[in-house]
C-alpha cells in the first residue's frame, strides 16, 4: 500500500515540473519573438501652410483668418498623403525591394495649427529619412499650384530626425522572464491541486486507499504486547548481631508485627547462638 506521504511528494515532483516546463516554454517564445522581430526607425519632416508673401495687408489678414478655420490646412494635408507621392519618391531613390518592404507614409497636422508632419517609417534610419525628405518634396511641388493664395514652406528636415520605434529586444526578454514566473507559478499551483482532488476522489470511491497501513505482525514466539520483565528480588545478606540482614529488610511477624516480648526473645535467641 502507498503511504499518503508519498502521494504528496509525487504530488509536489510532478507539479514543480510541470510549473518549470511551463516556464521555459513562455522564455524561448519570448526570446523567439525578441530576436526575429526587427526595428523599425520613424523620421519626420515639418511643413507650414501660409499665405504668399506677396499679398497686401490687407489681403493677407483675410486670408490668414480663412487659414485659421483649418480646411486650407486639412485639404493640403490630405492631399501631401496621397500614396502616389511615397511610390514616385521610392523611384527617385531607387530603393531596392528589401528596402521598400514595410515602409509606410503618414501625412497629419498638428492640432489648431498650420503645421503638417510628414513621417516615414522604413526598416533603416537612413532610408527613413531620405523618404520623407522626397516625399516632403514631390507634395510641395504640388501643392504650390494648387491654391495661388497660399505656400508651403520647410520647417525642417528629416535629416537626422529618425529615432528607433517598437519595443526593444531587452524589454521583451525582461516581460517573458517575468511573464514565465507567473505561468510557472500558476501551472504548478493547478496542476498540484488537482492532483490532491483526484488522489482525495479515488480515496473516497476505495476506503482501503484511505485507511492508515497495518502494524507489523509480531515475530514468531512472540506476543503483540511487549510484558515487562520481572525485577529480580535481592538475595538475602548474612546476618547479623541486630537480627537485621544486609541488603535486606526485616521481615516482621504478619500475625502481631508489633509484639514486644516476641521481637526480644528473636534477638536473645541470636545472641546465644553467636555466643555459643
């Protein structure tokens, strides 16, 4: 019969292995994701949309408060995002396939402003920048004849400009570390309590599983219950002049163990017999 105390150690083996496993399993995805995802880096090029310089004050107030009211601002934006503007500027660059795989374009404006951002997001910082430069370029051209009153002109480049974007190699493998503990923890909390659920469920439907093992038959000539030995009573001592022995205490009469006269004639008795 199975002690229960080696139920509960096989319990707790198989679950700090499964807890492990587990464990590993969520750190070599997370080293997987980690070191096939690739980096991304984003630039940014700047434009402003104002009215020619050439026009009167007067002029030029009213269309100042018509570029306030931000349509002037969101047609010209809308307008630079066309994708025609990123596919001429990656033909301008002769940018290879490989380089032109994941890159994207992104033309906004900034809130309550006139400023429009033109942001490419491209596999190296160098072809990120050279894009949003071109398409910078290529949407300018444009737009200058496309309404007299108004001009876009260069905030800044995007030379320069292209910082690294997504999550970091580092970053992931700290999250699956951490994210594998939990998991470990967890499996092995689940898998251990289940184990005890299904050891108590067959201890229940078979009560011999549950009952405490038999005592060991007593050996052969032997009863179940160990008898205390007997203690050896002392051996009598001589005697000596008292009437009293060594190693011994004087046994009185059972009939009068008090009767003076008796006790006298014992000990005159032994005196004789010494003196003779």
């Amino acid at each position: 019969m199975i002690k229960p105390s080696s139920f509960s150690r096989r319990e707790v083996k198989v679950s700090v292995l499964a807890g492990a496993l587990a464990a590993l399993l969520v750190v070599l995805a997370g080293a997987a994701i980690a070191f096939t995802s690739t980096t991304k880096w984003t630039a940014e090029s700047v434009l402003v949309v104002l009215p020619n310089a050439d026009l009167s004050a007067s002029d030029s107030a009213a269309y100042y408060e018509t570029l306030s009211r931000g349509q002037i601002v969101a047609t010209f934006a809308e307008v630079a995002d066309n994708q025609r503007f990123q596919d001429q500027a990656e033909a301008s660059l002769q940018l290879t396939d490989a380089q032109r795989a994941g890159v994207t374009t992104a033309v906004t404006v900034v809130p309550d402003t006139s400023v429009i951002l033109v942001r490419t997001t491209a596999g190296t910082a160098q072809v990120a920048e050279q894009l949003a430069d071109e398409t910078t370029t290529l949407a300018t051209a444009y737009l200058a004849g496309l309404s007299e009153p108004y001009r876009t002109d260069l905030v800044h480049s995007a030379a320069g400009s292209a910082v690294a974007s997504g999550t970091s190699r580092v970053v992931l493998l700290a999250l699956a570390v951490i994210v594998a503990l939990i998991a470990g923890v967890a499996i092995q909390q689940a898998v251990y309590h289940l184990m005890r659920m299904a050891r108590t469920s067959r201890a229940k439907n078979d009560p011999d599983q549950a009952a405490e093992p038999a005592a060991d038959p007593p050996a052969p000539g032997r009863t179940p219950k160990h008898t205390a030995k007997k203690r050896a009573a002392p051996e009598p001592g001589p005697a000596d002049p008292t009437g009293v022995t060594n190693g011994a205490a004087p046994e009185s009469d059972p009939a009068d163990p008090f009767d003076p006269p008796e006790q006298i004639r014992i000990q005159e008795s032994v005196v004789h017999t010494h003196g003779s």
